[in-house]
C-alpha cells in the first residue's frame, strides 16, 4: 500500500513537471501574440522616433532575435531564477511578483478558506434539511451567489458597506496611519501575529475581510450547491443506511460515512474554485485599491511589459500546477482506489 502511494505520487509529480514547462510555452506564446510594439509602449514619442533608440531598446530587450530563440534563452534565465528585468519599473521582475504576489495570496487564501467553511457547511446543512425552508433559503442564496458578477457586488458592498454604512475599513490592507508589519511572509495578518503587533493584525484583518468576502461570494455558492448534490448522492448509499441500522450516532454517520466519501467531488470543485478566485482578484483588487498581482498585471499588460505580463503568467500557472498537485494528492490519501489509476 506505501509502495503504491509512492508511485502515485512519483506520477502526479512527473506530471506536474511537464505541465510547469508547458505553462511556460503557452505563457510566452501567447504574450507574444497580442499585438502591438513594445518599443512604442515604453518609449516616449520623441525617443521612438530616433531608429538608434528604439534598436538599443530591442536589442536590450532581446526583441530583435527570433521567437525560438528568445523562448530558449527565457527558458535558460528561468532555470537561473532570472524572469528578466520589467520594463515599466526597472526592477527585476520577481522583486515586483515577491512585493505583490503575497498580497494576492492573502486575499485568495482567505477568500478560499472562507468559502469552504461557509459553502461545504451549507452544502451539508441544505442536503440534510433537504426540501425544507432551509434547503430552499440556502438553495436560493447560493444561486444568487454564482450568477451576480463579482465586481457589481464589489462596487455595492465598497459603497453600501464602507462608504454609507461605515462597518468596514476602507481600501489598502491596513490603515494609513499604521506602519506594514516587518516583513516575514508578506501576509500582513501572519507578519503582525508573528510580531505581536496586535492593532497592525486587527487592521489587516478588518481591510481584508470585505474584499475576502465578496471575492468568496461566487465559490460559496458553487460549493454549496455541489456538495449538497454530493452529499445527498452518498445519503442515498446502502453503506450508509447500513450504519444508521445499527445505531451508529448521526454525527458518526456524516463524518466517517458521508462526509468523506463526498470529500473527492468537493475537493474538485474547490481545486477548480480557487482558479476563479484568482481571476477575479484583478477587479476586487481594482476596487478595493489591494496592492497585488492583478494590479500589476493590469499595468503590465497596458504597457506591454512582457517580462512582467510573462512573469505574472507563471507564477498563476505554478499555482494552478501545485493547486492541481495538492487534489491529486489528497485523491490518493482519501480514496485508496484512485492509487491504481
């Protein structure tokens, strides 16, 4: 049984390999599709209009070589740990993505916390009350929750909330009047708890959870009506009428029998889910003014900084690469069948 983990294991690890090296194919394939002139984004229309200038900017750049040729030379500055140099703040590109990469991943994170508590708790509690004025309630309020579009209820909850209502802090992730806690994790809620800076982590706190929340929104209505779905799929299981035949409490029956046999479908959706959530960060970070990575790649792309829109390419598919790595590994720790495949 150890062995056969093993060699899953050793499979979905090999498999991700090659998928990091296909990410950065299509990452640089694709960027270098979208039309438009580098040179004329970065250069100002005096500088552009001098031939020399604008040879030194390609030459400096790397763009007067072929594609094939750039892409290996990309490829041989990657495995050094070089993601080139960005165009727009003349700053090596992954001092930009490690300054914005841990805000992102403290707004998806929590986002996608949030979303499995609250929608795998109401998934459960709809499938048990199921046809019920809880089932319908938490039916409707999910349905509502995937088909609003993620920046209206941004811009509602900005203004209701904060602006009118005044029961959340503003925009930026702690207050102006306070200093960033030193910085360990950049996760402003780790870094102010690992420094006892209780007031900086209050702050954090209360700037991340609106965003958090409306960024959640989506994701917990997918997961409620997904795991209702796969919870009322397993009720349903002989297995499990078996149990309840023999006296066996409920709260046994839907930890060890329901719960985890619904586990890989739910697993799935919320490895699919957190692909979502850092799609919409770019526009919840837009109007929430949260410093990450869909500001920077917003800016990048408007400026056709290709080292940065590339740099910011990766890391979103290194992420969907360990995401997917993590499901499949907890596939062959739920259900010892997926090990054989």
């Amino acid at each position: 049984m150890k062995h056969q983990l093993i060699r899953f294991l050793a499979r979905r690890l090999a498999v991700s390999v090659l998928l990091a090296v296909g990410v950065t194919l299509v990452t640089f394939t694709l960027t270098n599709l979208v039309p438009g002139d580098p040179a004329a984004a970065n250069l100002g229309q005096q500088a552009l209009g001098n031939p020399a200038i604008v040879k030194q900017f390609r030459e400096q750049h790397g763009l007067d070589k072929p594609l094939p040729v750039q892409y290996v030379t990309y490829l041989r500055n990657l495995a050094h740990g070089d993601l080139g140099e960005s165009q727009q703040s003349h700053r090596p590109v992954d001092a930009d993505l490690a300054e914005f990469v841990p805000a992102t991943f403290e707004l998806a994170g929590a986002a996608l916390l949030l979303s499995l508590v609250v929608g795998v708790a109401f998934g459960v509690i709809a499938a048990l009350r199921r046809d019920r004025i809880v089932d319908q309630f938490l039916r409707v309020t999910s349905l509502a929750g995937v088909s609003v579009p993620t920046f209206w209820l941004a811009l509602l909850a900005f203004y209701f909330v904060f602006y009118r209502l005044k029961l959340a802090p503003g925009s930026g992730r702690i207050a102006p009047t306070m200093s960033a806690p030193p910085h360990v994790t950049g996760l402003y809620t780790v870094d102010a708890a690992l420094a006892g800076q209780w007031d900086v982590f209050a702050s954090a706190v209360g700037h991340l959870a609106l965003p958090a929340l409306v960024l959640a929104a989506y994701t917990i209505g997918l997961l409620t009506r997904f795991t209702r779905s796969a919870v009322l799929e397993v009720l349903g299981q002989d297995y499990v009428r078996a149990a309840r035949a023999k006296g066996l409490p409920g709260r046994v029956v839907l930890l060890r029998y329901v719960l985890r046999a619904a586990l890989v479908p739910i697993i799935t959706v919320a490895g699919l889910a957190f692909g979502s959530l850092l799609s919409g960060t770019v526009l919840v970070e837009s109007i929430f003014a949260w410093p990450g990575i869909g500001q920077y790649a917003y800016k990048s792309a408007t400026n056709l900084d290709l080292p940065a829109v590339m740099g910011v390419g990766l890391v979103v598919g290194a992420i969907y690469v360990v995401v997917n790595l993590i499901v499949d590994v907890l596939y062959g720790v739920i259900d010892p069948r997926v090990r054989s495949t």
